[in-house]
C-alpha cells in the first residue's frame, strides 16, 4: 500500500510571514514543509505533533525543525481531500514565538 499524497496549500499570510526570516533559511523551510508534510502530517513525532490548544491561526498542528528547532509551521489537515493547510510559519526565539515580525502568545 502505497503512502497517500496531501496537496500543501499556503495560506496568504504565509509570504508576509516568510519576508521576516532570512533569506537564506527559505530552501530549507520549503524542503522540510515537503518532507514532512506530503505524505504523514497527522503522524506526530518528537517535532511534529498536534496542538493541545489553538494557539495561531486556528491551526490543529505544528512542526519544528531548523537550526535548535527554531522554525515552527503550523498547519491543518483535511483527511477527506487529501490537504494540508500550512496557516503560520514562525521563528522561536527562547521563550517568543515571532511570526511576521510580531510576537505571538504562546
């Protein structure tokens, strides 16, 4: 049986927020949304898990990866469509999450 695919669709606000990070973290963000998100986003890991609580955008899930896990997408699924709906990406910083240039209550 092979693995199902999801489509990954970006929200509008995903542009603006990426516009904050370096550069040269973009190729890196890109990959590692494909990777991790195609073909198992609602299987939780030691960086991917589901939220406990809505924290951004209505999000269900997060997934932290980077240099010390600093970036975080936060994305939903929907299982019937086969779609992933990356809603937040944002940089950890220590104790902030920053997403867009704006701090968010974590």
């Amino acid at each position: 049986m092979s693995k199902r695919h999801f489509t990954l669709i970006y929200a509008r606000e995903v542009k603006k927020q990426l516009q904050v990070i370096e550069r040269k973290y973009y190729a890196l963000i890109r990959n590692e949304i494909e990777a991790q998100l195609q073909f198992e986003p609602d299987v939780e890991t030691r960086n991917r898990k589901p939220l406990k609580r809505t924290v951004v955008f209505e999000a269900e899930w997060e997934v932290r990866f980077g240099p010390n896990n600093r970036f975080r997408v936060f994305y939903e699924i929907d299982r019937e469509q086969e779609k992933v709906y990356i809603l937040a990406i944002g940089v950890k910083e220590e104790n902030r999450l920053v997403i867009g240039g704006e701090e968010v209550e974590l």
